[in-house]
C-alpha cells in the first residue's frame, strides 16, 4: 500500500491560456506613462520661462570656449573599432545559452557550437588580413 502511494506521480496543474484581458493592465499601465510624460511636457513648456537671451542660445560646451566647427571630419577608425567591439560583444553573448545548456545539447550542440566558433575565427581573421584593427596608415 505504501509503495503505491510513493509510486505516483501528483497532477501537473493545467496552463491557463491567456486572453486579451489578461494584458490589459499592461497596456493601461503603458498608455498612463505616454499621457503623463506628455502632460508633463506640455504643463513644462507652457508654465516655463520663455527669456532668450543670446547667451542661453549659445551651445555650452562644459565651460569651455567654443572653438571650431563641430562638423570637422573624425577617422573611420574610430567607427570601426566601435563598430567591431560591438559585433564580436554580441557574438559572445550567444555563448551564454549553450553554456547552461551544454549537457542537454549532446554532440549535436557541440558541433553547432564549434561551426560558431569557427566562423567567429575567420571572421576575426579577416578583419586582421584587412588590418582594420591597426591605427597607423
């Protein structure tokens, strides 16, 4: 009697589906914060004070003095390693799910993991024979 009792396995609760009722405190939670913030805005910019004077509409550049033109041109390097940094960033954070997951995955998600790296490699590679990596011309 007791080996029966121990043997079975205690009823799963069923999953509710959810309906369109369900997410409406989200969205009136959501269409509040878009009316308050332009309520917000607007009470601002009608009770504010309007004096413009030329030394409020002058760009303050952190109690510095202007100098020059900001739309001078900047080095494409600068965007590219920008640009790099960011791409191989996100490249690892795909590492994250196979990590939690790796025994589960058996040699299948092995192998698409080494397919990943692989490809990260020449990719990596690539951009070194394009020396996009160096500073100097």
């Amino acid at each position: 009697m007791r080996s029966s009792i121990l043997l079975q396995t205690p009823a799963l609760p069923s999953v509710a589906e959810s309906t369109s009722g369900d997410f409406f405190p989200i969205g009136l939670q959501i269409v509040f914060a878009f009316l308050f913030v332009g309520v917000m805005l607007t009470v601002s910019h009608l009770l504010g004070p309007k004096r413009r004077t030329s030394d409020k509409l002058q760009t303050f550049e952190s109690g510095i003095e202007q100098q020059g033109d900001a739309r001078q041109p900047m080095a494409i390097k600068y965007f590219l390693v920008a640009i790099l940094f960011v791409l191989f960033d996100v490249e690892v954070i795909f590492f994250y799910p196979y990590a939690v997951n790796f025994r589960s995955l058996g040699w299948d998600g092995f192998m698409a993991v080494v397919l990943f790296v692989a490809l990260f490699l020449a990719g990596f590679v690539y951009i070194i024979r394009k020396k996009a990596l160096q500073w100097e011309d």
